[in-house]
C-alpha cells in the first residue's frame, strides 16, 4: 500500500487528516462556484459540476504541482459564453477536448518555461486582479433573484452569518489548528442555521445539483473542417486562459509553500483533465487560485487533498445532493471573502514608494484588466508586453561607445551594452566617420549584437566607412554573435579580427 501511495508525488510524510478535511471543505466550496460559471456560460450546473470533479481528479493525480486545486473557472466560462449561445452545448464539449489537445501539445513541447518571461509586477496585478474579482463575485449574493439589495431583516441574517463565518476562519487558527477553520465556520453556520430553522438563502436556491456519475459523450458534431474553424479559435483562446492561470497559480503555490512545481507537467495534466472533462460531459476548466488557497492555508500539501475535494464532490452530486443543497449560501460567501482577503497581495501596496515607476504602471495596469475585463489572457500579455517594451527603452539608453587611437593610427571604438533594434540609432550617432582614420576597430568585449537590427546597423556603418575608403575590423565577438554574421552573410561583409589571446563571451544558462 505504501509502495503505491509513493507513486504519488508528494504524499510522503503527509497529514492524512489534514489533507482529508481540507478537501472536504474544497469539495463544499466548489459547488457554489462551479454552478455559477456553468450558468455564466449558459450550460446546465451539472455540465460545471462534472468539469470540477474531472479537472480535480485528473491534475491532483497527474499534475506538476501537488496541493492545487483545478475545476471549473469564470475565466474558461467566459470564453465559451458565445459559443454555447450560437452552437450548443455539444459544440462547447469538442472545443473542451481541442483546448485539451492544444494544452497536451503545449506540455509535451516544453513550453511551460515561457512563464519565466512573467515579470513579478505582472504577477501582482494578476492576483491583486483576482482578488478583486472574487470579491466582486460575492456582492451577487447579498441580491435577490431580481437584481436589488436584500433589505430588512433578511439582510441583517445574511450579512450576520458572513461575518460570523468570516470570524471563526480569522479567529480558530489562533486557537487550534486541529481543523481546518473553513470546514468549522461552514458547518457551525450550517449547525446554527438547522437547529433554530432560521430562513436564508441555501446553495439549493441558486439549483439543483443532484445527478448521476459524469456520462461518457462523444460531441455529436460533424467531424469537417468547418466544424474545425468554427471551435479552433473558442478552443485556442481556452488552452491559453487555462495554461496562464494555471502556471501563474503554480507560482504562485510555489511562493507559500517554498517549494517548486513542474509547469510542463501540469500544462499536460491540465490537457489531460479537459479531454476526459469533454467527454464525460463538462465545460471544462482549469487551476483555481480561490480553492487551491483555501486548500494550502487549512494545511494540506500533497495531492491526497486534491483527490478527496473531486471524490467528495462527486459523492454529494450523486448521493448528498439533499444535504449540500440546505448549505447557507452566507457561509460560502464568507468563506470566499476571506480568500480574496487573503488573495490579495497587501505587501505590494508596501512598495509603491521603492518600486521602479514602470512597474508600478504595469501592476496597476494588469490589475485593472483583470478586474475590469475579466480577461486574465489579455492581463497578462499586456503586462508582458510593457514590460518588455520598458525594459527594451531602458536598455536602448545604456549603449556606450568609449574611444581611443593606438599606436598604430586605428581608432577603437569599446562598446558597452547590448546592441538590437532599440540601441542601433544611439550606436550609429556614436561614430565620427569623417573625421576617423583609415582603420577602424569596433570592440565587443563588453557588447552583444542580438539581432537582425543590430546586424543591418554594422552593414550600414561599414557602408559609411567604406563609401569614404576605410577599413572597419569587429573585435572580441562571442560565438553567438559570429554565428549572427555567418547567418548573415549576404547582408553584411565586415573583417572580423581575430585576438587570440582572449577568451570569447560565451552563454552561461
């Protein structure tokens, strides 16, 4: 037996009690969520259910990083919103199965490594972002069904039993941590709610979620190529949303728990998840930063919590559907209150004073996008892209050209920072052609041509040179930088002097 719990990562040395618990209340967590996204994408609440029990299962078995929690997500929801209104549910389940396929082909080619282009500022936004959406998220259930506030004593006993929860999830953990204090605060709000009958809103007001075991359903679409056209895109867009979110919750796992996950592993244990999530009738999903926090904060770490939280889900659809459904709505709501409070990264705010001004713009940029257009995807790519464009303009400016005349005539130009598309107008400005003597030497010790700008910006200062019958030489190339010229061949004739006593500038990795 302990040969085979071994085969799971991370299941040495494990609390069995805590990681039980802790998915147990997961389980009573997910339910609320998974019905409101499925609904978000105008699906049946089963077609959400099942996709958190398959996303669950799958990623806690065969995922990068033990103790995250996947299902179903708003993110994923939204991107299948107009395709379930135009198409149908069966077109949703094969665009679930290519996401799935997309995110397999992702994993298997190694890509994951591509989040290490993630800056930290976007990294903050994202989950300030989050934050904020998950707090927004939960004004809905301070609502009637048409829109307005509760008033009136209603309100009082639902805003009531959320600071209580609230209460007991801050409180317990400074008195015990023998349980975990989310599953305490919903089953004494619970408890509370039972014995006096007192009258608010239950998870069964929002819908049934009583069913059978997720039913194997291959998409009835037509297999063509326009079948292929009209899901590729909603499919595409999903495999992405689900990728960012889910290796940006690894990370950010990894920070609170001091340990490091395996993002290509996941990235294929997530397309796994939404294969099988298509075919057993679900809408797919991906991690969940909400519940994966709830999860690590009661103190689980191994991939035992993740199992029981999709086992437990799926025992209450089939068999406790009953039960689960008179769950007060307010002790979820607490419950996931405390999660965008904790969430929320509190010590960014701390830097605003010591954090370069670029940075700040692009965590506040990212933070906004996430919470305004809900679109992580988007958030993310913009932050990458200012940032990248930033630290571009920031590099640009440092190129240096020190000079000087040997003994023999030749003027030495010694540069300084990396030469490519954003410093070629500040390194050309730095030659003096007219007035330089016949021979000159560009010296790279300290410099890197990086790419295609950077070579056209040699071919056109040696055309200045050589159109007034001088001699340019490059010196101290590193080996990259050859090979940038040898590619380059037909574009750019330079003489390369040779230095054979110094050492070329290699790559260290």
């Amino acid at each position: 037996m302990q040969k085979l719990i071994n085969l799971f990562e991370g299941t040495r040395d494990i609390n069995y009690k805590t990681e039980v618990l802790s998915g147990i209340t997961v389980a009573m967590a997910l339910i609320p969520e998974a019905v409101a996204f499925a609904l978000i994408a105008g699906l049946s609440p089963l077609t959400g259910l099942y996709a958190a029990f398959m996303m669950g299962l799958v990623t806690s078995i065969l995922g990068g990083r033990p103790g995250m929690i996947s299902g179903a997500t708003g993110a994923v929801a939204v991107v299948l919103v107009a395709l379930a209104l135009q198409y149908g549910v069966e077109y949703v389940f094969a665009a679930v199965i290519l996401a799935g396929v997309l995110q397999v082909i992702t994993g298997a080619l190694r890509m994951g490594k591509l989040m290490r282009l993630v800056p930290h500022p976007v990294i903050f936004g994202f989950v300030n972002g989050l934050a904020i959406i998950i707090f927004m998220s939960q004004l809905a259930q301070f609502k009637d069904p048409t829109g307005a506030w509760l008033t009136g004593s209603e309100m009082f006993i639902f805003l009531g039993f959320v600071l209580l929860t609230m209460l007991i999830i801050w409180g317990l953990p400074k008195i015990t941590k023998a349980v975990p204090a989310s599953l305490m605060a919903i089953l004494s709000v619970f408890g509370i709610v039972a014995a006096f009958g007192i009258e608010t809103r239950t998870v069964g007001d929002i819908a049934s979620i009583a069913g059978g075991f997720p039913p194997f359903h291959i998409p009835s679409v037509p297999f063509s190529i326009e079948t292929l056209v009209i899901i590729f895109p909603y499919a595409a867009i999903m495999a992405g949303v689900g990728l960012i979110e889910s290796l940006l919750t690894l990370n950010i796992i990894d920070e609170i728990t001091e340990t490091r996950g395996r993002g290509n592993k996941e990235a294929a244990a997530q397309g796994i998840a939404n294969i099988l999530s298509g075919l057993f009738s679900g809408m797919g999903g991906c991690a969940m930063i909400g519940q994966s926090l709830i999860n690590i904060s009661a103190g689980a770490r191994a991939r035992l919590s993740g199992i029981v939280a999709s086992v437990m889900l799926l025992v209450f659809i089939m068999f406790g559907a009953g039960l689960i459904e008179q769950m007060p709505m307010a002790a979820l709501t607490g419950l996931m209150i405390m999660v965008s409070v904790g969430t929320f990264e509190w010590a960014s705010l701390r830097t605003f004073n010591r954090m370069p001004t670029s940075d700040l713009f692009v965590m506040v940029v990212v933070t906004l996008i996430t919470a305004i257009l809900h679109n992580l995807a988007v958030a993310v790519l913009v932050g990458v892209i200012i940032a990248a464009l930033v630290f571009a303009w920031d590099n640009a400016k440092r190129i240096r050209a020190r000079k000087h005349i040997d003994e023999n005539g030749a003027k030495h130009y010694e540069i300084y920072g990396p030469l490519f598309f954003g410093s070629v107008t500040v390194f050309n400005e730095k030659f003096d052609v007219l007035n330089d003597p016949d021979e000159v030497i560009i010296d790279f010790k300290e410099s890197r041509v990086v790419d295609m700008s950077a070579i056209e910006a040699l071919n056109k200062i040696t055309e200045r040179y050589l159109k007034v019958g001088k001699t340019v030489h490059l010196k101290h190339l590193s080996p990259d930088c050859r090979t940038l010229l040898k590619n380059a061949d037909k574009i750019i004739d330079v003489n390369v002097l040779e230095d054979p006593t110094y050492h070329l500038v290699v790559d260290r990795v």
